[in-house]
C-alpha cells in the first residue's frame, strides 16, 4: 500500500453553514478532500461511511444551547467507535472549560472560534501527517505481530515519583495473586498499562489477556461478545462464537469503562463472577470459566453506587484490591522520563534524529497543566518530534499554550512564580553558570542578570539577600 499520494481526508461538523462553507474553502484550496456535517448525527453516519485522517468538530449544535454536551457526547462517541481517528474541537473564543473537558476526554487539540487560519492549517496538518504515520505504523506492526505471535512482552511502565511508588508496588504484591483489581483514574492516566503490568505479573501470563470495552453494547451484541453463542441463536447468527470469558479462560479478562455498563448486563456479569458458569447464547450446556478479572473505570463507583447506577455488589466483587492511579500533575518528577520513552517510540518509529530535550522545554512539560494526562504528554511529545526541525527540541516545538485560570490545574503557578522557579532550576542544574543557565533559558546574560535581581535570586539559585 502506498500513502505517499494520500489526499488528506478531513470531516467537518458545524451547525452554521457559515462557519462550514468558510472552512471548506480555506481547506479545498490546500487540497483536501472534505466532508461536512451539520448534526452528531451526520457525524456518526459519516465515519461509519469512510475513513478521515482527522475530525474537526464544533461543541455546540441546536443554536440555543451553549452547553457544548451535545459536542461531548460526540467526542465520546467518536472515540469509541475509532480510537485512533484524531478529533479537534472548535470552542468559542473565551470559554475554555469546555475545551479542557475536550483534551481529558481524548480531543487532541482545540481551536478557538474565530480562529487563525495560519493556526488552524498547522493544527490539522500535524494531526493528518501524525495519523496518516500512525496508521501506516499499525499496519507494520500488525505484520510484525503475526511474525513473532506467541511472544509476550510486558508493557513499559515508567514511575518513579512517591505517587506512583505505592502503585508499583501494589502491581508487584498483588499481580501474581487472583485478586480481582480495579484500576481507577482520570483518562490517559495509563489504567490500561497498568491492567497489562498486572497480567504480566500473574501465573496466568502465558494465557490470554482478553480486553473488553464494558460501555457502549447493545444487550444483544453484550451478551454474545461475552458469553458468545451458537449457531442459529439468532437471526444473523450464521456461525458459532466465541465469547470473550471463554477466551480469557485461565488468562485475565480486562472490563474496561465498567461504569459504562447498564445494569442488566451488570447482573448477567455478576452472575458469571459467582458462579464461574456461563450459558453461550442459544445453549444449555453449562460452560465453567476460570479468570482473573481486572476493571477499569475513570468513574467514582462508590457515588454510581449512591445514584443507582452501579450495582453495590457487583463493586465490592471486582474492588478487592483498588488501584487509584494519580493524575500527571501529581507526579511531575515522571515528566522527564516519561518524555524521554516516548521521544524514543517516535525516534524508532519515524527515523528522526533528535538528540533530546532542550531544558526549556523540559521546564515547559514540566510546569504544564497536563488535563489529558499521560496520553496528552505522549501527543505532546509525537507532535514536537514532526515539528521540530533542529536537533533538539525546543520549548515552541511542543506547542503548549496557556490553558487560562479556568482551566489550569489547582496547583498550577502564576507565571512569575514559574519563571523563578524555572530561572532557579536553571542556575542549579548549571551549578551557577549564568551563560549556561541564560542558553538553556533562551535568555541573554543580560537578561538573565536582569530577572535574578527583580526574583531575589542569587547566582547559583539560592535566595538572595535583598540590598536595597
Ligand atoms: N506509566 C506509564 N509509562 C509508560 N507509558 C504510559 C504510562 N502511563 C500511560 N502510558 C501511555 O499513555 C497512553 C495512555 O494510557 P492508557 O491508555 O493506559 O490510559 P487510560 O487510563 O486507560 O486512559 P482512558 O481512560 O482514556 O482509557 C498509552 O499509550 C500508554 O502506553
Ligand atoms: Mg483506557
């Protein structure tokens, strides 16, 4: 297959046919080909259509409501029905919670209303040249998947900060038992890592780890991808299946999103737990499976509990032992080595020469907010390594742009206060060589002499005594 002539596929979703007809002359006239929509659900019957390289869309739609859930809604519904196609959403201008709501729930990046088309061309070219990359990428590693089948290889997972120390701990006390666990945590905190760490470290490695995404199946499809069915349990049931229980047999069945999952499935799962028997669909012949089950949810259970939405049985069933897993910027000590694996995925995978970092820019990830966690950092990273053009990679490379007091996380610092902290860090790591620390800063000396005196800061970073 050759992608080199690809025509970048673009899906646009505004209700303002204003706004659509603007954008679809600003991106005809860079050669790409375009699809609009004017509703959720044009989107939806678009992407069941045809692949994109990327979509474009706005968070608001009936003209009355300014909510942006109808968007959101939307973006969950993208994500799910394909992880791997790049949404950008478009916000107005100035109400930036939604767009942080946006980056946590998996958007890839923003674009505010009226937007820059220099910008707005640049975001969509980094997202196209990124996915069409990726997919390229998967497709070789699906080759090289069926080349070496079999093998197993435990998932990297990089923490070294007091938060993440009790987690790895857990993984490594409670991975060989059969202690159902379930992972908590923000999206793109890694709970999916994590539930492969796990199966790595039990007894059963050697036997399937079997992902189900518990959100978002019809009772029908729930139940036959589950608990499988023989032909002709029902109408389109040409042939047998499999289900993924039977699947995990003596391996590790990973529930995904468990508080996605309705409440009647919740039962029949509940069931299968206690009993270890399961009924393919269509039969009466008793199947007995034997897993290890590991849940993940970004939920609170407790309060789905409260509200009735989650069953309290089924909870103390799957939480034996609860692993909750900070958010990023919690445990910004991991930023760097996090960063430096990632900037090594990319190198491999697109054959660039990058040296590393540049300390500005590793202040820059390290101060940032960072609301779609470990995933945006690993975005992050993959765009500055096509961005940049030098050797290193500069702090404009990872294109981190203030998010604003709305959205900024609790502990995030004023500017003058990052701007010490960074200058301090600087002239420590420099062991108080201002030259040094003024390149590794982007700053001249003079500049550099200039902030130390306003920061009260000496020369190696320390407090310095104010002579006034
Ligand atoms: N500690 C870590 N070390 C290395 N890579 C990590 C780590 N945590 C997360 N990642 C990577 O970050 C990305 C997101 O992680 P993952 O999919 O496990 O998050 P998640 O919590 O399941 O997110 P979501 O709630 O959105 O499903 C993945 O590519 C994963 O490999
Ligand atoms: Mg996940």
């Amino acid at each position: 297959m050759n992608s080199s002539a690809a025509i970048p596929r673009v899906l646009l979703a505004d209700d303002q046919e204003d706004v659509l007809q603007a954008l679809r002359l600003l991106l005809k006239g860079e050669g790409f080909s375009i699809t609009t929509a004017q509703s959720p659900v044009e989107v939806l019957a678009a992407v069941k259509e045809r692949d994109f390289d990327v979509a474009l869309i706005d968070l608001n739609y009936s003209r009355d409501t300014t909510s942006g859930v109808e968007g959101l809604d939307l973006l969950a519904q993208l994500r799910k029905s394909d992880p791997s196609l790049p949404v950008l959403v478009m916000t107005a201008w100035g109400s930036v919670d939604g767009a942080v709501e946006a980056l946590q729930r998996g958007a890839r990046d923003y674009i505010t209303k009226p937007w820059d088309n220099e910008r707005l061309l640049l975001t969509l070219r980094t997202q196209i040249e990124l996915s069409q990359a990726l997919r390229q990428r998967a497709r070789l590693e699906q080759e090289n998947e069926r080349l070496r089948a079999g093998a197993s290889d435990a998932p990297i997972l990089i923490g070294n900060s007091a938060a993440m120390r009790p987690v790895l701990e857990v993984i490594e006390r409670v991975g060989p038992s059969d202690a159902s666990v379930l992972v908590t945590g923000e999206h793109g905190t890694g709970k999916e890592v994590v539930a492969r760490a796990l199966h790595a470290a039990s007894l059963r490695r050697e036997r399937p780890l079997v992902t189900v995404n518990a959100g978002g199946l019809s009772d029908g499809v729930f139940e036959s991808e589950l608990f499988g069915h023989v032909k002709g349990a029902f109408t389109d049931a040409k042939t047998a299946r499999v289900g993924s229980f039977e699947l995990a047999h003596e391996g590790t069945l990973f529930l995904d999103e468990l508080a996605n999952m309705p409440l009647a499935q919740q039962a029949k799962v509940l069931r299968v737990l206690q009993t270890g028997e399961l009924h393919r669909l269509g039969s009466s012949r008793t199947v007995m499976v034997d897993v290890r089950l590991i849940t993940a949810t970004n939920a609170d259970l407790a309060k789905e509990v409260t509200e009735g939405r989650f069953r309290e049985d089924l909870l103390y069933r799957v939480n034996t032992v609860e692993i909750a897993l900070p958010p990023l910027r919690d445990r910004r000590e991991d930023i760097e080595a996090l960063a430096a694996h990632f900037l090594n995925g990319v190198i491999r995978r697109y054959r660039r020469e990058v040296a590393g970092f540049r300390s500005a820019a590793i202040t820059a990830l390290r101060n940032h907010p960072w609301p779609g966690n470990v995933r945006e950092l690993q975005h992050v990273i993959e765009r500055a390594v096509l961005m940049s053009r030098g050797e290193w990679i500069e702090a404009e490379d990872l294109g981190l742009r203030e998010v604003g007091p709305e959205g900024s996380a609790e502990n995030e610092l004023p500017l003058e206060e990052l701007e010490r902290r960074a200058i301090k860090r600087a002239l420590q790591r420099t062991k108080g060589n201002v030259s040094l620390a003024a390149d590794h800063l982007g700053l001249s000396r003079s500049a550099l002499y200039r902030r130390l005196e306003r920061h009260a800061l000496a020369t190696d970073g320390s407090d310095a005594e104010r002579n006034e």
